[in-house]
C-alpha cells in the first residue's frame, strides 16, 4: 500500500466544525496573547535596560541642591542625607541641630556624606 493510499484510507477528523475553522474569536485570542506577551517582554526589558544610579552621583546632586538653602535648612538636609547613607554624624552636630545658637560648618558634614556614599553598592 502506497503512502497515498494510506492516508486516504484513514477517517475523517472528528471535531466539531466550530473548532477546525480559524474564526473572529480565534483571532481576537491570538492578539489577546500576543498582547500579553508584549507586556511581559516589555516589562522585563524595563527592568533589564534600567539606568544604574552611583549613591555617590546621587549625594552630590543632593549637596548642590541644598547649597542653595539657607544654613539651618542646609545642615538639617544634610544631617537627613548622613542618615540615608548610614554614615557616622560628625562631632557637635546634635547640638546644632536642637540648638539655634550652635553653629556647625557644613563642609565637615559634606564630606561626612560623601564618604558614606562612597561605601554603598550601586543601585
């Protein structure tokens, strides 16, 4: 028996005709997945191709901003920066902070900051 004749012999497929035609519901689930799929891919490359921040990049943008502020603003945005970074506050910086007499250089605290910074892993 040739190939041919085989394939002839065998019977006819037995589904129903609704599931053996491509129709508009096919078609809408079709796009349906590839829609999702869309999501997942962009969603994975979103987090792959995510630009990396250096904390030290990021300290010093944050003491240029602040050095716009007057000095009590300064040294408390300062002193909250030391403390995000986990460093070690700098001698006499309680005391300026609680007490509107005290006075406090910011340079100290400024190198305090970026010393910190420079200990973190990136992000």
């Amino acid at each position: 028996m040739t190939p041919e004749a085989l394939a002839a012999s065998l019977a006819d497929v037995r589904i129903p005709e609704s599931f053996a035609r491509f129709g508009l519901q096919d078609a809408l689930a079709a796009c349906a997945l590839g829609l999702l799929a869309g999501l997942l891919v962009s969603a994975l490359l979103a987090r792959v191709t995510v630009r990396r921040v250096r904390p030290l990049d990021e300290a010093r943008a944050a003491i240029a901003a602040l050095a716009r502020q007057d000095h009590g603003a300064r040294i408390a945005g300062l002193a909250a920066l030391l403390r995000a970074h986990g460093g070690t506050p700098p001698d006499g910086l309680d005391r300026a902070l609680y007490d509107p007499r005290a006075t406090i250089r910011p340079e100290p605290l400024e190198a305090a900051v970026l010393a910190a910074a420079r200990q973190r892993p990136r992000r």
